[in-house]
C-alpha cells in the first residue's frame, strides 16, 4: 500500500475565486503517490485558465457544463490511482488528509474510510464549525441513514466502478446517495476521528441549498429502498432508520415552510415503520409528537424557536 496512487479529483465550475487554493491543498498531500485531475464543467469565468496555470502537476480535462456528477464521473474515468478522493473546486484538503487515510484503509477494496471535517463560512469568516464522525458502524446502511459523511471519504476505485459511479440525474445531495448505495453494495467503514477536510460554504452554492438538498432526498432514499428490496436485505433495523431520514428531514420541511414536502415524508416514514419517526422526535419533543403527531409537534417546535430567535436580538 506504501507505494499505491492514490486520484484527487477536483470538479470545477465558475470557482476561478477557489479552485486554485483546491489544486494547492491536493498537491500538497503528504502521501507521496497522488495524481490531481480537474474537470472543468464548462465554466465561464477565469477558471480554465487557473487550472492551466499549474502546467503539468496536474491533468484537466473541460467540456460543456453537464452538472457536478457528470464531471466526478468523468474525472474517474480518468484516474488511474486505486484509490480516489472527491474534492470540491471551493473546498480544501489538509495536508496529511491522504497519508492517514490510506494508513487506515485495511484492504485493497471494500472499504471506506470518512474524516472528520471543519465547516467555514466564506461571508462571515468568523463562522466556523467542526464534525467528527461517530464510532465506525455495525451495520453501514443504518450508519450513513443516521450521518451525511459529505465528501470526506477516500473510496476504492473499484467499488465506485462496481456501482456506477455518480447518478448523473441528481443535482444535489450526490454524496448521500453514493455513500448509501456504496453501503447497500456491502462497503465497510474505518473512522479516521481527525478532522482533514474544510468544507467552505458559499452563497448561493448547491450545497447551500438547504430545502432543494432535502427534497432530493426522496429521490436518493426511495433509490436505496429500491435496492435493499431487490437484494432482500431491508431488514427491520435498517427500515426503522430509513424511516427515521425520512422523518428527520420531513421536520426540516416543517422549518422551512414547506408543510406539503414534510407531510409527504412523514407519510412515508409511518408507512416504513412508525418507530422511526418516533426516533426522530428527541428528547422533550418525543411528548409533543405522542400527543399530537408529527406536523403539529414539529410546527410547535419551530414556532418556539422564532420566538426566541427574536427575544434573544
């Protein structure tokens, strides 16, 4: 393994203001085998040129702008490592990110090895917030059910051959299905606690698009019911915590005002195994939802927290 490439592929759109720091941060990775490959998705500001600008450290490849995980996809085809790292062209890797994950990774394939991760603001650079992992999983569907691990992971290039790479369709919440489907497949995780990864968060990105992350949600967990189904592998623990991201998110909705989305969710958490969204509701607004169901308790919740939003200005 001391001598295994690992790729770092970086897809970029309109992120002349970012890319650069994201190719510097890659290339400067302790562990010394790496290849850096960007996919320029067709971008129409500066940011081919900053690409072009690092000469040969780097392979880059630019097209038509066909969507983030198209791009990932395309930057797989190209790698060569056997071992690959997803990298946003406005995030940033630290330097030992490759060379303590690789020291963790216990075999060639089948594994998967998260980071923790630091979340900064770029408008308010005051803002900043950490994620470590929790321990690694006893069963990795329900794992990645209860935790979104983002980008953090280095995968093994032949598990992400043998699922297909990126659902090109998806516009948002990318991750989520790749990790779950990746977990549906019968990946195993090995946590590294350290947190290597910043993300940095950007007005008016498609992360930062809370309520459109959420809804594509539905499409990514009735995908991964679909396949347990098929595979006769959705089993009681893993359909009650489906059930509790189902429910999970549909209390997000609740917040964000979209009560017909939530409704939905809920819906289908019940229809799944009500326990879950019962695991949902913690702590003291577990009561709330016994007494008066999800929407109603979730709408209580959320009105209480206005309030004191503003009694605290």
């Amino acid at each position: 393994m001391k001598k295994t490439l690992v790729s770092i592929i970086i897809p970029c759109y309109n992120a002349e203001s970012f890319v650069g720091e994201a190719i510097e941060s890659a290339l400067s990775q302790t562990w010394p085998h790496i290849e850096v490959i960007v996919i320029d998705d067709g971008s129409t500001d500066g940011s081919l040129n900053i690409i072009k600008s690092f000469g040969d450290r780097v392979r880059w490849k630019t097209g038509p702008n066909r969507g983030g995980c198209a791009a990932r996809n395309s930057g797989l085809e190209l790698s060569q490592g056997e071992f690959v790292q997803f990298l946003d062209a406005d995030d940033l890797i630290k330097p030992e990110k490759t060379r303590l994950q690789m020291e963790a990774m216990p075999e060639p394939t089948g594994w998967m090895i998260p980071s923790g991760r630091e979340t900064r603001t770029v408008d308010s650079p005051s803002v900043t917030s950490s994620w470590i992992p929790p321990a690694s999983p006893t069963d990795p569907v329900e794992y990645v059910l209860r935790h979104s691990l983002t980008i953090t992971p280095l995968h093994a290039r032949a598990d992400l051959v043998a699922i297909g790479g990126f659902r090109q369709r998806l516009h948002c919440a990318q991750e989520r299905d790749l990790h779950l489907r990746l977990a549906c497949h019968g990946i195993k995780f090995r946590i590294v606690k350290e947190s290597l990864y910043i993300q940095r968060v950007v007005s008016g990105s498609v992360s930062s698009n809370t309520l459109a992350v959420l809804l594509q949600h539905e499409d990514v967990f009735l995908k991964v019911e679909e396949i347990l189904r098929e595979k006769k592998q959705l089993t009681p623990g893993r359909q009650r915590a489906l059930a509790g991201a189902w429910a999970r998110d549909g209390k997000y909705l609740v917040g964000r005002g979209d009560r017909d989305s939530a409704q939905r969710f809920f819906e289908k958490a019940k229809e799944l195994d009500p326990r879950g969204i019962s695991d949902a509701f913690e702590g003291k607004s577990n009561w709330l939802y016994r007494l008066f169901g999800p929407m109603l308790a979730q709408q209580f919740v959320a009105a209480k927290r206005r309030c004191f939003k503003k009694e605290s200005r």
